[in-house]
C-alpha cells in the first residue's frame, strides 16, 4: 500500500516540507538521500532517531553544533556525553568540567596544571616519582614552583623542592 503524502513549498523560506497524510505514518526511503543545504527539525524537541531506531555509523566532516549534549550511546549505556557548556562525561552526566564512571587507563604522559583531588581509594602502585641524577634534575625542571617531587640517584635519596630553600631531602 502506497503512503499518501503532502508536498508543501514555502516561497518565503525557500523549504519543502513532506507530511504523511496520517500522522502515524513514516517516510521510508530504500536507497540513498542526498541532501544540499540543511536538514532541520519541525520543533525544538525533534530527535534524530530514538531508543528503538537508531542509526548505526555516522560520518561527519564539519563542525558539529548543539544546544543541549551529544551523547554516544551504545545499547542502553551512554558511553559519552558532552554538553554544550563546555563538560564532558565517561559513562555518566558530567557535573563538572570531566566526569569520569569507571577505571581509566593512561597510556601516555599526564600533565596536570592544577589541583589533584583524589577522592577515592587507589589500589597498586600510586605514583612513580621521576628519578636521575642531579645533573638530570636540573635540566628536567627548568622551571620552578614548589612542590616538584625527585628520586636523585646520585643520593639514593627523595627530594622535593622548597621555593626559597632549593631541594630538600625528605627521606
């Protein structure tokens, strides 16, 4: 059975809008859709898909803008999540700026330009602090704040530095 649709041309928008005669009916298309310009929602609550129909690979070479949060779903878990103020969540609704459900694993270097607050019990090795001689040290941190942490081998001896004071020895 063929579906009955209206065509409807806008001359002041310069758009084509297709309505099913029963607001029940989809629109199915068997093949390719080549779209030049937009494709734009009916209302500000129009959805790309839904929870039973999903659309499987997406490939987007642009800039992608949103007004609420892209999530990546995968079954019922949503994976990723970034909203549109800038947050960003690993298998949770960020709250804060990262929002991270799980383990993570770093397979890289880790800078971190600001406070650490660890909230959680850590299992295993914590940190492994930078070592070398003095010499490497030195050459290591150019720059100094306070705080920096070193195993010096030249010493067998752990060292943090002291604005003022230089490095100290601490155990």
């Amino acid at each position: 059975m063929a579906m009955q649709c209206t065509l409807l041309w806008n001359r002041n928008t310069s758009t084509c809008l297709l309505y099913p005669a029963n607001s029940t009916d989809a629109l199915q298309i068997a093949g390719n859709v080549y779209v030049q310009g937009s494709i734009l929602p009916t209302t500000a609550t129009s959805n790309l898909g839904d929870v039973n129909h999903r659309f499987g690979n997406i490939y987007i070479n642009a800039t992608i803008n949103y007004m609420s949060a892209l999530c990546f779903v995968s079954g019922s878990t949503t994976n990723f999540t970034m909203t549109c103020d800038g947050k960003f969540g690993i298998k949770k609704t960020p709250t804060q700026e990262i929002d991270v459900l799980g383990s993570g694993n770093f397979d890289c270097n880790l800078t971190i330009a600001g406070n650490l607050n660890v909230g959680c019990v850590i299992n295993g090795p914590v940190v492994k602090i930078k070592s070398g001689t003095q010499t490497q040290r030195d050459a290591f941190f150019a720059t100094l704040i306070g705080g920096e942490s070193w195993y010096n081998i030249d010493t067998n001896q752990f060292e943090i530095y002291k604005p003022g004071s230089g490095w100290a020895i601490i155990g």
